[in-house]
C-alpha cells in the first residue's frame, strides 16, 4: 500500500503588499514501475483548476484538496514515487489558462523524466540538473499561458518556483514526514507545503 499525501500550503510571505494572497498549487506525481517504464508516462496528473486555495493571510495554512494533493495505489513493482510542486500567487488567470499551462508543464516534466534515467537511473537528481528541468517547467507554461493570453500571462498571477519531494522504495515500510519550500525569485514571498508519504509493502 502506497498513500502520498501533500495535505497543507502555509503562506510565509505574501506575494501580496496589500490584502491575502490567492495561491495556487500545481502537483504532478511521479511514479516509476515496470508499468511506467513500459508506457513512458511517469507523471500522473492531478486538477489544477482544484488547486486554487482561496484567500489566505501571512502565517495562514490552507488544506490541500484530494483531487490535488493525494495519490494512492496498491500496485506492485513501483520502485519511486515522488511529487513535483510548483505555486502561484493567482489573480486573474482563466481556468483554462490553468489547464493549459499545468499541461504543458506535466509534459515537460515527463520528458525530463524520460531524458534522465537511460543516463543516471535511480540516482538522485544533482541540483544543476535539477534547475535546468525547473527552467524547461517554467519554459513550457510560459508558452502555453501566452499562447491563451498575454494580458493574463503579464498581469494574472506572480509565480512563486517549485520544489520536489522523491523517494526509492527500497525497505519494505516507510512513514515520512516532508516540507517543500516555493520561493519567488529573491524569496519575497515564501510558501510552505507540507506532506506525509506512508508505504507498505
């Protein structure tokens, strides 16, 4: 039995100077098996549109919808599992903006995922690496929200990073608590999630 939960977003700095902040939260998981393998789709898609948390202040935490922030399975052979995170503070974006932009995103994910194990297998990802799968994220939802709207890609929403949790399934139990960091750029504004993963095998 395998339950990956992310349960909680806490705002530590707002994106907003004034009023609370609207965040959103993207979350891809990441499953690697000898089914994953044999169909090359490593990233199992979660509602984006369900992502939008509300208003909420400095020091406030927002429960994680299930449809976003929850993945489970019984499934053998799964050998990782992992959840790729990335927030926005968000205004006025479109539900279909979200949609397309969150797509192209889990596309390129799943591509880096594709890239990176013929070479490096189940070796962790080094931070350069890292950083460039970030940026080819970030590449990819830029283009697709400008292809719906270049008002809405300027002035809809601020964009807040990402942040990653993997794990190998290597014992037979496991009970782990997580806390991912997204940052603004020159961390002016700061979210936390927070997350459970508990495997039985």
């Amino acid at each position: 039995m395998l339950d990956l939960k992310v349960a909680t977003l806490t705002v530590v700095n707002k994106a907003d100077h004034i009023g609370r902040d609207e965040p959103m939260l993207w979350t891809m998981f990441i499953v690697l098996s000898l089914d994953t393998i044999n169909s090359r789709q490593f990233v199992v898609r979660t509602d984006p549109v369900a992502g939008k948390l509300g208003k909420v202040g400095k020091g406030d935490q927002a429960p994680i919808p299930a449809a976003v922030g929850h993945f489970q399975s019984s499934a053998a052979g799964i050998g990782m599992i992992g959840v790729a995170t990335i927030a926005f503070d968000n205004d006025l974006r479109t539900n279909q903006q979200i949609r397309d932009g969150y797509a192209a995103g889990a596309t390129a994910l799943n591509q880096a995922i594709i890239d990176h194990f013929p070479q490096h297998g189940l070796a962790p990802v080094e931070a350069a690496e890292q950083a460039e799968i970030q940026a080819k994220i970030r590449e990819a939802v830029k283009k697709a929200f400008l292809a719906d709207s270049v008002f809405l890609t300027l002035f809809g929403g601020k964009p807040l990073g990402g942040d990653s949790f993997t794990r190998v399934l290597a014992v037979n139990s496991i009970s782990q608590n997580f806390s991912l960091t997204l940052r603004a750029k020159h961390d002016w504004a700061v979210y936390r999630v927070d997350g459970h993963l508990q495997f039985q095998r």
